[in-house]
C-alpha cells in the first residue's frame, strides 16, 4: 500500500470534494422529476444481468469470499428493492403539510456523503448507497476497502457512465484511488455526512471523526426455535440464512438456541440440510481455525471469513464431508470464554440447548451484550405469547419471527423491513439509530411554521383523569 504525507492527502482529498461539491451544487437545483429519471437509470443500469454478472465474478475474482449467485441475487434484489421503496417518494421542495399545526416539512441535501465500504460487498452497497445519495441530491466519495477497492471502482465507474449519459455531472460519484486508513479518515473529516458499514474499528472511527456520521453495529443473529416450531422449515431457513454469500453478511445466523424437547429433532432437520455436527475434538479444532489468536484477542482469521467449508476444513485439519453446507458446534456458555458465542462470519453455526423461553432470552441476551448488541435475533414459533415475551426482553432493533434472518433484514419481498445495505443497532449497538438506514437518513429537513389557533390546556384537561397520592 502506498505511503502518502499528510500534506498530499489533505490536497488529494480538498480536491476530491471541490470537484464533488460542485456536482453536488448543480444536482442540488434538480427537479423531482429530473431526480427521479437519474435515480430510475442507475436502478435499472446497475440491475442488468450483464452488469451483475460482471460485478459478481469481479468480486469473487478480488475478494474470495462469498459466492456468485448469492452476489447476483443480493444486487438485483436490493437494489430493486430500494428504488421500490422510494421510488414515489417525494425528495424536492414541501413533502409533507400538517394543516392543524401550521407545519410544512422541506427537504434539502446534506451534501458530501462519505460512504465507507466493506470487503465482504464491494459491488452492492456502493449502488444502494448512491440510490439514497441522489434520490436525496447528495453526492458521494467512496472510500473502498483495500480488499475489495477494483470492484467498488469498477462499480462506481459503471454508475458515472450512466449519469454522463443522462447529462448529469459525473462527479456526483468519486471513488478515491488512493486507499489507506489516513485517506479515509480525511475524507470523514471533510464530508458532510459519514456513511459507514463495515468493522467496528471503521466504525468508531467515523463516529469520532467530528462529522455527522451514521454507522452501524456488528452482527451475531441468535435464532430460537421452541416446541411449537415447524422444524422442516426452521432448518430449512437456517440453511437459507446461514449459507447466503457464504456468511459474508452481518445478519447471518451465529447461533441457534433450541428448546430441550425438541433439541434432537431440530438437530436431525438441520443434518438433512446439510449441515455437520462437529465432535468436541473437531469443535477445538474449528474454534482455533476461526479465532487463531484467542484467548489473547478475538480477531476472526480472515481466511475464513465467507469461505467454503472446505476451506475452513483445511484451516482445522478436518475432512467434512463433500455434503456439508455449514458446520454446528454445540456450545454452553457466553462470552469471552466462549468465543464461538459470538460473530463468526462464516459458515459455523454455534447451537445450544434451553429449557424454555425464559432460558432462551437469556442465552441471546448473553450471548450478543458480548457481540452484536443490538442487531437482530429471531425466533421460530407459533406460540403467540413466546414471540410477544422475546420481542419485548431481547434487546435488539429487529426481530424476526419464522423468517430466514439474514434475507429478512435488509429488506425482502417477504418481510416489512426497509430495504437497505445497513442496520442501524440503537445504542446497545452504540448507533445513533435503531432502524434501517433509509432514505430519510440521507436528507436534511426544514419545518415552515406558520401561526395557528393557539389551544391552552386547562389544569382539568391535563390532570383531571389521573389519581395523585395525597
């Protein structure tokens, strides 16, 4: 990786924004109508077979991680989603009117965005990122992960073809070439808005950079089935949500909490999908493959990381057989003693056994205070009052209820969550947010008041239906 001097950054940097922001100065005179047909082009320009086949074997070439139909499905079917969901959206001048408060709601741009993007999605989140971006008349530098830095250049550059072909500035859309943390983290200090997905430390970086900054917590989804489950399809999901992209996405299942009585069935469902029950000797083995270093850190092996099983075999020293789709180790406890309780970012499945609901809200509290606060968990049920108790004691922004987790997160025809490439965790996850970043979080907004019959409440009215103690 190159070394640059402070000085050549600031001026590499200072230039990339002069040319974004005056891009951004012409986008920001737009009509709705203008926008929209912008927004429509990149929707459809970025969803064709040809383009995202190019972008997934481009990714898979660079990052080795994932898989490509997974890659080809995540990019049709999230961008497709997302210019679903805004598509109708109003994004230019008065959006919104509250006659009875004399309130009108204005939206304007914040800007430069700096959006930092992950390895393990070079070629997705850079396009569902500037569908939000443009929608909401911003403009964007990308700062790609030094892994996955051709593939977001090559997408962005794909994305600036179709603007220069609909007469837009190209320069609405600037990937930085020069890569390094230093790079990053002036073009953080100088945008106006921080748009990060990606690690912790890329996180509380962009969180501490003094720019406005939305960013997003780490995944550990806990998935509980109790005895009222339909285990065929909980397995089924399971395979669905653990194996998509190879586990390269962060709302993938790490852990699954069954209930005793149907902890052996459940096991039997999961095997028939392809799933392999490590011996205590060959758990030993895939903990070490996975956490090299533990216990004197966490840090995922990243050869692991959204690789085949055959390559975290290797890693281990175990022969899986050909069958296997992903591997479950039975675990007991939480923790940092227990390192497979949390984030693992490849195809291993941790799975424990629980007593009854309150066991298991339990074990998914533990299990994500020490990764993955905030992110999401579910469960498998029909047992009303065990999904109502789980949803109101986990703390986590979303939980999913006889859904695959990792498809029903980010959006899916099949589930209510806004389409997106990122999760807000709340403050368990330490976020600002605690809902899916949406188009709303790319935009600022002026309230227009005007005056209106002012209405006092007498004493009686606030106060006389509520029994004070004397």
């Amino acid at each position: 990786m190159a070394k640059y001097t402070e000085e050549e950054i600031k001026e590499y940097i200072s230039g990339l924004m002069e040319r974004s922001r005056k891009a951004q100065a012409i986008m920001e005179k737009y009509s709705q109508e203008q926008v929209d047909m912008i927004v429509a082009a990149i929707a459809y320009g970025m969803t064709r077979d040809d383009v995202c086949d190019e972008l997934a074997r481009l990714a898979l070439d660079e990052t080795k991680m994932g898989d490509y139909k997974s890659k080809v499905g995540k990019i049709n079917k999230k961008v497709k989603g997302v210019f679903y969901e805004i598509k109708k959206m109003k994004s230019v001048g008065i959006v919104e009117e509250f006659p009875e408060k004399g309130l009108r709601r204005i939206v304007k741009p914040v800007g430069v965005v700096g959006a930092l993007v992950p390895s393990t999605q070079p070629e997705m989140i850079p396009i569902v990122k500037t569908l939000f971006a443009l929608k909401s008349r911003d403009s964007v530098i990308f700062c790609p992960h030094p892994s996955g830095k051709v593939t977001t250049m090559r997408t962005v550059d794909m994305m600036r073809g179709i603007l220069k072909k609909y007469g837009a500035p190209e320069d609405l859309l600037i990937c930085a070439e020069k890569i390094s943390v230093a790079v990053t983290a002036e073009v953080m200090r100088q945008c106006d808005l921080i748009v990060a997905t990606g690690g912790k430390a890329m996180v509380e970086a962009a969180y501490s950079s003094g720019t406005p900054a939305i960013g997003v917590g780490a995944g550990n989804a806990c998935l509980v089935v109790d005895d009222s489950a339909d285990l065929e399809k909980a397995a089924y999901n399971t395979l669905l949500s653990k194996t998509g992209d190879l586990a390269a996405g962060c709302s993938c299942d790490n852990s699954l909490i069954i209930f005793d009585k149907v902890y052996n069935k459940m096991l039997e469902e999961l095997k028939k999908q392809g799933g392999y029950l490590c011996t205590a000797e060959e758990k030993a083995k895939v903990q070490k493959a996975i956490f090299p270093n533990w216990p004197e850190n966490h840090v995922l092996n990243r050869y692991i990381v959204a690789r085949p099983v055959s390559a975290i075999g290797e890693l281990a020293g175990i022969n899986f057989p050909e069958s296997t789709k992903f591997i479950m180790v039975e675990e007991s406890g939480s923790g940092a003693d227990y390192p497979l309780s949390g984030e693992k970012m490849c195809l291993t499945l941790a799975v424990y056994r629980c007593t009854d609901i309150d066991d298991a809200i339990c074990i998914v509290n533990s299990n994500q205070a020490y990764s993955g606060a905030g992110h999401s968990c579910g469960i498998y049920s029909t047992n009303d009052d065990n999904i109502t108790k789980f949803a109101l004691e986990t703390r986590t922004t979303r939980c999913n209820v006889n859904l695959a987790n990792s498809i029903a997160n980010t959006g899916d025809w099949g589930s209510g969550h806004p389409a997106t490439c990122a999760l807000g965790c709340g403050t368990w996850g330490g976020n600002i947010t605690s809902e899916n970043i949406q188009l709303k979080h790319f935009m600022n907004n002026t309230w227009l008041a005007v005056p209106i019959p002012p209405v006092v409440p007498t004493d009686e009215d606030l106060f006389g239906d509520i029994e004070f103690l004397s």
